[in-house]
C-alpha cells in the first residue's frame, strides 16, 4: 500500500506492506540506519523515533499506523551542519559511548524535555528508564540531560 | 563535519584535560555506521540453525526440503567445511558447524543463505536433524565424578579443562594457629553480556577469492587466524574490517558470527551475505560469564594481621574451553584480593558441562574470586571485632610485596591511597548515622570491597600493539587505530594522545578503525591493555612522525634564512612549524607535500614487559598469563537501603577509589568507572541468568533484568595517580577495575544492614525477602 508522511520535514510517499515494522522500513529500505534495534520487543528503547512530537518504539509499530504522521529520526535532528542542543550535550558531558543506545536516548530526551522543560535529575531517571544503556551507568546521560535543559529553558526565557 | 561554534573552535587537548570523544560527533547524529548498519548492495541473510538437545551425537541432517523452498541459496553443513572445523584460542575444541556431536542448546547445526529474512525462516524450520541423545551433565560438581558424560572424549582429563594448586608458606595448615576465622561458601551465577548490538556482520568473496569481512568484534588480527584454520584458507586471504562496536564486554572477543559469515560467503558467488543475530539468539548463542563455586577460609591474629587463606573455586566453563582457562588464571592470580597473606593454599578447577559457554566478560574472573574474598574478609572482620576498612588497610598491599599468590609487585601499588581516599570521605565518616536514619521498613547499610586487578595478557601471548600515523597534504593528520574501539573510546584517546605529542587539534583528525588491509597487526581490545598497549606505541609513531616534519621544516626555513637550521629551534603549532628564533612558519600542509609518501606515515610497534620472576606454584597457569606485572587497584563503597516488605535492595550511593596510574581523559576514565560499576550492580542484584537442564529460562530482556536509569545512583570516582613507568603518560588502564567489587561491597552492605547473607548468586528481592522471613525481619518497620 502507498503510505503518506512527514519525515525529518520531508512529505513523503512510500509504498510498502502495511505490516512491514517500522524499524525495518526506516532501516532496510530507507537506508535510515540511525534508529537501532537491539530487542525487537519494546525492552530497550534503541529503536525509538519521535511520531508527532511523542517517543514511539519503532520495533513495536507496523507501516500502516505511520499513515498521516509527522515522524522525526535522529538524522533529522541536527539542521545545517548544527548539531541540536541535546545532542551538543551529549557530546560534551561525555554521555556517549558504544553509541548504540545514543540515537533513541536523544530522541526520548527531546520528548521528555517536551514535557517537563525543567526536570529533577530523578525524573529525568525516571523517565529515561525505558532506554537501556549498557556502557555508560546513566550518570552522564543525566549531566546531559540536565545541562541540556538549562540551556533550552535559559534560551527561552 | 557537525558541531556548534565551540565544537569548531578545535584545541589541542593536551593529555589529562578533558576531551570530548571524536566518535561521539557521528553517534549522536546516527551518522556512525556499525557492522548492523550495513545492508550491502544484493545482499543475502544468513540463519543458523541450532541444537535441539543439550547433548547428542548427530546422525543426519537432511537440508533437502529446505534448499528447494523459493528464496533459498543455500544450506550449508559441516561437510562443507574444508578445515579443520575447530575454533578456540588454546584449545581447539569448538565446531563452526557442529560435526559429530552437539553440547549446548546453542551448538549450530547448520546455516541457511536466503534472500529474505522469511524465506530464512521458513528453510530454518524445514531443516531436519536426527540426533541421538546422549546423557547431559549440568552441574559442575557432578561432572567431576566418575561415570559423569564426557563432553570431548579425546581430552585425557574428562570434563577438567583446566586445575591448579596455588601454595604459599605453610598453606591452609597454618588455620590451626589463627586468632580468628571466617569461612564464606558462595555460588555465583552467569552474566551476559547484553551489548547492545548483537552479534553482526556482512561479508562477500571478492574477485580475487580474498574473504572480506565487517564485523563487530574486539579481535580482528586474531580473527583471520582463527578463521584461515578453521576453514582451510590462507589467513593473507581474509580481510577483516572492525568499526565501532556497539558495546562488547569481553562478548566479542573471538569468533562470533565470523565463521557463519565467511561459509556464508563462500559459497554465495560473490554476493554479499549479513548475519544479525536478534536478542534471543544473541543470549542462546553468546558467550557468558563463568559462574563460580568457591569456599573461603581467612585467619588471622589477635591484631588482625591476615595469616592465611584457604580456598578452592569451581568454575563451571559450560560446553567449550574458549576463555576459559584464561578466565580460571586471572581468577586464580587475584583469588587472595590485595592482601599480604603468607600462608595460603589455593585450589581451582574448571570443568566442561553442557551449559551454555563461558569465556571473556570485563573482570574475567576477578569479580566472581573478589566477590568471595571480599565477603569472607568482612566475615572476619564481624568474628575478629575489627573495623572492615582498618582490617583491609592493615593487610593491604605496598609495593614490593608478594601478593598471596606470590606475585612480586614491582609496579606501582596504590590500594592504600584508595583506602585513604574512603576512609577521608563523607559516605564512610557518617555510615552510622546512615544505618540509624533508615525510615520505618527499611534497613540502611554501608559496604565496602578492596580490589585488584591486572593489566594485559601476561607472559604467555605477547601483548603487542602497532600504531600507525599519517599527515596528509592538507597538513591534517590521520590515525589508524588496530584496535578495536568497542565503545570506551580508546581510538579517540589514540587521536589525543598523538595530538598531545605533534602539538595539534585531535577532533579534526582522521580515524581508521581496524582494518586487516589498513591498519597494523595489534592485539585485541581486552584485558584493560588497549589504551596501555597502543597508546606506548602511539607515542613512538607520534613522536618520529613530529621528528620527521621539524627536520623537513627546519630544511625549508634554512633555505629562507640560508643558514641552517637545527630541528631543536622548530616547534609544532596547530597548523604550523614554527622556527622559534625568527618566528617564520610553515604551514603543515606545505611540510607534508614536500615530504615522500614513505615519510608522511610513521610506524612505531610496542610489546610489554612481562613478569619473568620465578613462580613456586601454579606453573600450568603460566600459558594463561599468569603472573602479571602491572596491576591496578581500588576500594568500593556502596550504601543500600533494604524493604522489609518486599526484600528490594536499593543502592542509594556508590563511591568508587580508583588507581589505574595517570588519567589520560578525565571523562573517559569516569566513562570507564562508572559503566563497569553499573555492570557490577546489575550482577549484583538483577542480572539472574537461569538456566535449567542446560536450557536458558531468561533468554530475553523482559526475563533478564538490567539496571534502568533507575537503578544506578550517581556515583563519586576518586583518581589516586601514581605515575606509572611502564604506561603512555604513566597510565594502567581503567577499563575493568570498576566492576570487580561492586557485587562484595553491595552483599557486604546488605549484611550490615540486615546480618544476612544471599551466597546463591543475585542478590534478587525474592532471595532477600525469604532471608528476611527466615530472620524474622520480613515486613517489621
């Protein structure tokens, strides 16, 4: 079936299966590899992408439910050559490792600082605690996250 | 190349100050591309097709029905491999495709080439094998016994694969005369892995019959000499090609999927081929750490002066030797802690049984003896009425000691440092009044564990390294790093480090991950050796590369001055050479484009000394690196909150004291600390791997449990820096020492918090909660 939608700001027309998991389509046949997948069950996080502004688990959705959305990948966060806020903090306080986990963790922070644009660090645990990092132990997510926030709050106000 | 206005601005990071990983810019972009990454051109997938018994001769495989199904290339069996069909290091005792007889529920049978991952599927299924069961042996202590089955008959020990004896002084005779004893029986259980990219990689045959290959693993030099035996080819006719690793633990160090890949390949006519195990097989299939039985005896005397230890270790190594015995040696080196004990005997073995493998994991049997060593010296501690910190400190470890193994330490010595370092700080000073301000249903405690841990492969193998450097005509520099970055970032350090030596910006220099055709035969990413090994080779390429580039600018501004110019007056500036006394500069890109392609590139190999003192026991561990010479230290504490109503063990802080020698990059050091310490946590208290008749129960992440964001506390990492000489810049090497004392520390805290003790591997809610009812403590406020 032929699917419509907005990706990294771009419409889009896609013909696909409709059952066709959302992580392959990115993956396989959009040669959009920055969405990993490390479960395949909806435990990890790594395959997170942004559906209208809200984190989703592409190992989880099937084609047809992406008719109509507004999606955003981790390449299409960065825009002419800079990188986006979060990201720089990532970068800086050392919240990168193995980096396998770093695209979903970016995109799950975006959606977290949405929603809470000055969080504690205890809730930016809690809500980072659906993405597993092996590598790093959270701590430097969580300077991230954090440094990422005063910057974005400071820019606002 | 991405980055904001600071990010452009590049500094030399001189070595010790904080520098922001290079790989770092394209991971965060998703512009980094892993070996999962890679879907090549008309590619195939790869499946396997795996045991159907833990134990059972193989009588048929019938591939027919499955070869004919549409989309199926092909159906591949052992017969189809030309070599020697064997993988291992020492022991050559692993099938790429099982042959004669299968040993775990992981053992590959056969492997399908498909056109699509249905198709894969499909033919998987419809493979037919006849088997012939035969009687399976899970328990380590049962296959010891006479009569137990024998997993490879043509071994002359049975299921022993590896034992040994370790005497010092009187040995465990010497108890009798102690003032004081404590005995600690423990079993801890396996851990997995669980990087985060599962086993991967894409390979096809190229024209002129080389065998190229992109894979994730920490081994791609060893690699093609493991593959060139197994498979009968010519190890000059296999390309392997590392990029970044999306984490690896010790889980890729060795052949994973490469044997799959290359048969794969071969008989593929030239199409690429990808293998990308999901979570499930990644855990049927993937190697673990060892579980452990140990018993642990400690004395001392009325002051507390340790005077002997008395131990034995089981370790249960599962279907095939792999690491095992390598394991078994470094856990054998380091089953005493970091003590000065006289008297000690300590007794190990490791058996095959058929449970899934075990082999490499960071610690590499460190944390399992420390996590027995640790617990008994608090148990001694409780017996003698000393203070655990004043007891450890005691009977730690300076430099010119022996060891309890009987292990000179000639290198720096930094444990009592950590000690101090714990003792001065807040979360120890206030332990009591953190034990007292537990709220109603909760118990507070502090705990603590001293380690050590080693660095590098010892004497038997060398632990080489080969850097490489290049300037390009732009004047730009490129480094080819022949170790694999697995995700600590050690390519970056390698950039910093060759930065810090020719004076320029790392973050715009080029990185060559390891490439067979590229880069130069190095040694694995393992054994908190990849920064120490190659960063001393980096130095001597880096430092003959800055030679050669102030001798041509210093020929280049003698023909300006007519006068000649000795290299001492040229120093590298970013971008530049500059003659200091008449302030004239070069920019680098002219120097390299006057300089021969042979001069641009400098080359500098770098072996380590080993430990050649004589060793009066254990000599069979000799070949698996024992002894070592450089070692690094630590002291852990953790506090806990234990929940009467439920039994959960919440750990609340973590102080971790650190010598690993000099800090190279703060920010990776902490990266080092901080990850292995929460890998310690999970194996503390979530991370149960069950595994019944040799099946595994938690074979996936909604059944095995790892620390979420959480589950970890921030954590406080304390530098003691002494300069070691035998490390670049006087480093050791930080990459496991931060898991090894989590798992004591955190059991030793539970102790103090509520005086019990969980000895069977986690220390899960359930097992917490029925210790707690057993003590009559189970929901009191």
């Amino acid at each position: 079936m032929t699917l419509n939608f907005i990706l990294n700001g771009k419409n889009l027309s896609v013909e696909t299966s409709p059952d066709r998991r959302v992580v392959d389509l990115l993956r396989e046949d959009m040669g959009l590899s920055g969405t990993k997948e490390c479960c395949g069950s909806g435990e990890c996080g790594a395959c997170t992408i942004l559906v209208d502004g809200e984190s989703r688990l592409s190992c989880l959705m099937l084609a047809a439910q992406l008719e109509g959305r507004t999606l955003l990948t981790i390449e299409g966060l960065a825009s002419n050559g800079e990188l986006h806020v979060v990201q720089q903090a990532f970068v800086e306080h050392g919240a990168v490792q193995c980096g396998f986990c770093t695209p979903g963790m970016v995109l799950a922070t975006l959606d977290l600082l949405r929603r809470i644009p000055e969080p504690t660090r205890e809730e930016v645990r809690r809500e980072l605690s659906g993405n597993l990092c092996r590598c790093t132990g959270y701590q430097k997510i969580v300077d991230a996250v954090m440094a990422a926030a005063r910057t974005l709050h400071g820019g606002m106000s | 190349m991405l980055g904001n206005k600071n990010m452009q601005n590049h500094e030399v990071r001189e070595i010790g100050v904080i520098a922001p990983r290079i790989d770092a810019l394209t991971k965060v972009t998703g512009a980094e591309n892993f070996a999962a990454d890679l879907y090549p051109e008309g590619f195939l997938w790869v499946g396997v097709k795996r045991s159907d018994f833990p134990h059972a001769n193989i009588l048929a495989i019938d591939g027919l029905a499955a070869s004919k199904l549409t989309g199926v290339t092909a159906v591949l069996t052992h017969r189809d491999i030309k070599g020697s069909n064997r993988l291992g290091i020492f022991e050559k005792d692993q099938p790429i495709l099982a042959d004669k007889t299968v040993r775990h529920y992981g053992d590959a049978v056969a492997l399908v080439v498909a056109e699509s991952k249905a198709a894969l599927t499909e033919a998987l299924a419809a493979i037919r094998v006849e088997y012939e069961p035969l009687p399976p042996v899970f328990d380590p202590e049962a296959a010891l016994e006479t009569g137990a089955p024998i997993l490879h008959p043509t071994r002359p020990a049975g299921n022993v694969l590896i034992k040994s004896e370790i005497v010092c002084g009187n040995g465990a005779a010497n108890l009798e005369k102690c003032a004081f004893q404590a005995t600690v029986k423990i079993r801890t259980g396996w851990q997995e892995h669980a990087f985060l990219e599962t086993q991967t990689g894409v390979a096809w045959m190229e024209e002129d019959e080389t065998l190229s290959m992109t894979v994730s693993t920490q081994t791609p030099f060893r690699d093609r000499l493991e593959l060139a035996e197994a498979l009968g080819i010519s190890p000059a006719k296999i390309h392997v090609v590392a990029p970044c690793l999306g984490g690896g633990f010790g889980g890729k160090d060795g052949v994973t999927v490469q044997g799959f890949l290359a048969l794969a390949a071969m008989h593929s006519g030239g199409r690429p081929v990808k293998i990308y195990y999901s979570r499930e097989e990644s855990i049927l299939a993937g190697t673990k750490r060892h579980p452990l039985r140990a018993e642990y005896t400690v004395g001392c005397d009325q002051d507390g002066v340790l005077q002997t230890l008395s131990c034995r270790l089981l370790f249960d190594t599962g279907a095939y030797a792999s690491l095992g015995s390598e394991v078994f040696a470094l856990a054998m080196e380091h089953a005493g802690g970091p003590y000065r004990i006289p008297n000690v005997s300590i007794l190990g073995s490791a058996v095959y049984t058929n449970n899934p493998v075990s082999s490499a994991f960071r610690g590499f049997g460190v944390p399992q003896a420390a996590a027995a060593m640790e617990q008994v010296i608090d148990e001694l501690a409780k017996a003698g009425g000393f203070d655990p910190l004043e007891l450890r400190r005691k009977n730690a470890v300076r430099r010119g000691d022996t060891s309890p193994t009987g292990v000179l330490l000639t290198q720096t010595t930094g444990i009592l440092e950590c000690l101090d370092q714990l003792e001065r700080h807040p979360l120890w000073r206030q332990r009591t009044k953190w034990g007292e301000s537990a709220p109603a249903f909760k118990r507070r405690g502090v705990g603590i564990a001293t380690i050590y841990h080693s660095v590098g492969f010892g004497p038997a193998i060398a632990d080489y390294a080969n850097a490489k450097l290049e300037i390009l005509t732009d004047g730009k520099f490129r480094v080819y790093a022949g170790v694999s970055d697995m995700g600590q970032g050690n390519a970056s350090t390698y950039a910093q480090i060759a930065g810090h030596i020719l004076c320029q910006p790392h973050e715009i220099m080029d990185l060559v991950l390891p490439d067979t055709a590229r880069t130069l035969p190095s040694a694995s990413s393992s054994a908190s050796r990849t920064t120490f090994t190659y960063g001393n080779a980096m130095i001597g390429a880096a430092e003959l590369l800055r030679d050669r580039i102030r001798a041509r600018a210093a020929l280049m501004i003698s023909f300006q001055l007519l006068h000649s110019v000795p290299i001492e007056e040229i120093a590298l500036l970013p971008g530049v050479a500059r003659h200091l006394p008449s302030g004239r500069s070069v920019p680098l890109s002219l120097v390299a484009t006057m300089m021969d392609t042979s001069e641009r590139t400098a080359t500098h190999s770098y072996t380590c000394p080993v430990n050649n003192q004589p060793i009066a026991s254990g000599e069979n561990l000799r070949m698996h690196g024992f002894p070592h010479r450089v070692v690094t230290y630590g002291a852990q504490l953790v506090t806990v909150e234990v929940d009467t109503l439920t039994g959960e063990t919440a750990v609340c802080d973590m102080l971790n004291c650190v010598d690993a020698g000099r800090v190279l990059n703060p920010q990776a050091y902490e990266q080092q600390v901080q990850g292995g310490a929460a890998q310690g946590l999970g194996y503390a208290l979530f991370e149960e791997f069950a595994v019944a008749d040799g099946r595994i129960l938690t074979g996936d992440f909604s059944t095995y449990i790892l620390p979420t964001a959480l589950d970890v506390p921030d954590m406080v990492t304390e530098p003691v820096t002494p300069d070691e000489k035998d490390g670049p810049f006087g480093m050791k090497g930080v990459g496991e020492i931060g898991i090894d004392g989590v798992f004591p520390a955190i059991a030793n805290a539970i102790a103090v918090a509520t005086g019990v003790r969980i000895t069977a591997e986690t220390m899960s809610a359930e097992k917490v909660l029925a210790a707690l009812r057993q003590t009559g403590q189970e929901g009191r406020p």
